[in-house]
C-alpha cells in the first residue's frame, strides 16, 4: 500500500474536457489543451494544473517531475459494462445472445467459486485494464462472492475505482450458478457492508439479467437498493431481440423490459444498463426521467449480432450514455478500438461520432453515467488523479497519420480509428504510475 502522503508532478500536453454538455455540438467549446501543461497530485487528488511557465511557483524545490514531451495526457478511460470472469473467453465462436450464454459463458463462470482462480484471473484482469488505459470499470463478477472478494482485492492493491457485485441469478442457468432470492440478498448485503465505501471501491447490486431472476429475486434486489440508496445497479437490457421477447413472456403483466426493472425500484441516478439497443420511445422516457445510464457496448454487439446502438438519441433523449467494452461478448480491453467500433456503427445509421464526442463519453460522459463526474472525467482541482499518457505515434503507419494531421481532433480521431494498447505509453492511478509499457 502506499504512504499516507503521495505528490506527483508530470509534464506534458494535457487534453480534457472542462465540463459536462447537453449537446454534442457543445463539446468544442469546453475542450482544455495545454501544450506544455504541469499537473501536480496529492494524496491521489489533483491540487494544480496549469502551464510549465506558471508551474515554477508551485513546484516544491525536491519533487521529480515525470516528463512526456511528445505524448498526450488525457484523463482515465472509464468503461461502464465490462465482465471479469469472461476475460479468458474473449472470441468465443458463432452463437447469439443466449446459446453464447449457455455455450461458453455459464461453463466458464463455474471455475469463479474457487478464490484463488477467481483472484489470479482478478489479477490479469486488473493489469489489462491498465495496459489499456482504464482506470475506472463497472464489473459483473459472477454468482459466487468470492469473486467480489478477489476483484476488490486486486484493485485495492493499486488503488484503483471499481464499482462491482456479485451476480443474483436463480433461474435459467446451470445449478451450479444460481442462488436463491434470500441468498443473493443476504450475499450481497454482506458484501455491500465489507466493500461499498471502502477505499476506493463501490458496490452494485447485479441481477445478470430479467430473465435469470425470479420476480421474488427482483423484489429482493430492490429492497437491497431500499436499503442502501447509494450503491449501483448494474444489469442489461433489450440486447437481443429474442431476449427481449423472452422477458416478455416471463413478465406480461409489466408494460415492456424495462418496466420489470422500473417495478422493483432498479431504475435510478446510480442503474446502469448495458445494450439497450432496442429501447421502445416510452423506455427512452423512464430511461431520461428516472436518470438511469446506458452502457454501449459497439464491439459485442456486433460481434453477437445484436444490432446497432442509436447513439444519437441519447442527446435527443437527454440519457445519460457511457462506453463499455463488454468483455468477453465484446472482443478488445481498449476503450480506443471500442471507439473505433462505434464510430462505424454510426456510420452504418448515417449519423457521425466526432473525435471530441468520443473523447467525451470516454472520460468525462462515462463519469456522469456512473455518477462520478464530481470525482472523475477531467482534471479540474480536487478530483481524483487518474489518467493516460498516450503515444500517438505507436506504430511506423500511426507516425505517418499523425504527420498529416492539421489539428487536434484530427490527431485525436486517427488516435480512435488506429490506436490499441500499444499507444497507452502509462497509465497513473490515484496520482501514481500504476502501469508503464515496456520499452
């Protein structure tokens, strides 16, 4: 663990957004670039940025100052949807929502309630969110609370933000996986009491999805949330058009998918539901008025064939939006090759998803969905010291892009459509370097 007091100062051209925006057309105008910036931390929260030049006052006489002259600092990637016990099954063959589910998923997810598996995969887990820039997740953990154990564990070590909990499943799905509405509460509150507001860690309630829970199991869930207003949900909604027929079929007396959700209270500031590719218009509008967040997730869904995201109803609909790799349905850990996939999927509904936009739903807009915009997304003063150095120019067909880039969001954009994790150059969590690519 690291000492009581840490102070960090790097230098560098330092890129954020300086606040949240209701329209895309906004972004520009709140765009921070600071060619030759300073940013000093301590004790994980940044206490100064501003130029090189007006830096020397702050500096103290004794501190070493980590210099990037040639990358770009940017604020963490957030990433809003992303499955740790999935990690080692990433590209998995040929299915659909549900056979997937049942092929590769369950059989996987099995191996979790042995803790020292679930903590050796914790661990590769964590270090790949950092070898790609991540800082930030909300994670699905499995059935067995020895997972949430082993994840938390892991971020701890380094100080990292999660936000994760335990799976509540009791149907539909492998004995081995399932729970019992009393045992999924009684699991959960004990980890919310161990985890939730430890350190840097924040717990959400996880049904893994309407139809793996009974409608008793949901009640629960939602007394859960009774209980304790300020931790998560985190669940998925209307991926799958057979999905979302399924649902109907075991709720008919609710309204549509995300009224079964609505009806037990998981609707909220602090839900988060993953896809929602499929919302219908009155969806849109509990979605907007209970300030509920989706997650989207571009590489899964078109890898599991789900359709495609409106992402620009968002904006129309005033939800809040954040970016999710979706590990193992989605197949990349880096929110730049997410970004690169939801720029086609635009393309493909003949909208655009400019560089700035999804710089946004990257740090700042990926902040505001899981309501931590006042602790992360930009360097403004006082918020928590994550974020990524970036080389732009990672590769010699990268360097030669770069080359012809005219401006900023140009440079940025071929960064999105080009880049991986080989442009992550560092990645610093709570103010300290937590990841530092080989030379």
């Amino acid at each position: 663990m690291f000492s009581s007091v840490q102070m960090t100062a790097v230098r560098g051209r330092f890129l954020d957004i300086q606040s949240l925006v209701s329209q895309s057309e906004h972004i520009p105008e709140q765009i921070r670039y600071l060619e030759d910036g300073v940013l000093i931390s301590e004790d994980g929260k940044i206490k100064w940025l501003g130029t090189w030049q007006d830096a020397q006052s702050h500096l103290p006489q004794d501190i070493q100052i980590q210099h990037y002259p040639e990358q770009l600092i940017v604020p963490g990637f957030i990433d809003t949807h992303i499955h740790y016990p999935q990690t080692e099954m990433v590209g998995a063959y040929g299915e659909q929502l549900l056979s997937w589910l049942n092929t590769y998923t369950f059989p996987t997810e099995i191996q979790f309630q042995d803790k020292v598996y679930a903590s050796k995969i914790a661990e590769f887990f964590v270090q790949e969110l950092l070898k790609n820039g991540t800082t930030t997740a909300l994670v699905f953990c499995t059935v067995h609370p020895e997972s949430v154990d082993a994840l938390f564990e892991a971020a701890e070590r380094i100080q990292m933000r999660l936000i994760a909990g335990k799976v509540l499943m009791d149907r539909h799905a492998p004995d081995a996986l399932c729970d019992t509405a009393q045992s999924a509460y009684d699991d959960s509150k004990a980890l919310i009491e161990k985890w939730h507001g430890k350190g840097r860690a924040l717990y959400a309630i996880t049904p893994r999805f309407a139809p793996t829970s009974t409608p008793e199991q949901l009640e629960k869930a939602g007394q859960l949330k009774q209980e304790y207003p300020d931790v998560y949900v985190h669940t998925h909604l209307s991926e799958n058009k057979d999905e979302i027929a399924w649902v109907k079929s075991l709720y008919p007396e609710q309204k549509g998918y995300l009224d079964v959700y609505h009806h037990y209270g998981l609707t909220g500031q602090r839900s988060v539901f993953a896809h929602c590719v499929h919302l219908e218009d009155e969806e849109w509008e509990c979605m907007h008025q209970t300030h509920s967040a989706i997650a989207f997730c571009p590489t899964s869904n078109l890898f599991l064939g789900s359709g495609l995201f409106p992402l620009k109803k968002t904006w129309d609909k005033q939800v809040k939006v954040g970016l999710g790799t979706d590990i193992g349905g989605g197949t990349s850990f880096s929110l730049l090759q997410t970004v690169n996939e939801a720029y086609k999927i635009q393309q493909l509904q003949g909208d655009k998803l400019s560089a700035y936009e999804a710089f946004y739903h990257a740090t700042l807009g990926g902040a505001k969905a899981l309501d931590l915009d006042q602790k992360l997304g930009n360097f403004n003063l006082g918020k928590e010291a994550d974020f990524v150095v970036l080389d732009l120019k990672a590769t010699e067909l990268q360097a030669l892009r770069q080359s012809r880039s005219k401006s900023l969001d140009d440079a940025l954009f071929a960064l999105f459509t080009m880049g991986d994790d080989r442009n992550i150059e560092a990645t610093y969590v709570y103010g300290q370097c937590a990841y530092q690519k080989s030379k």
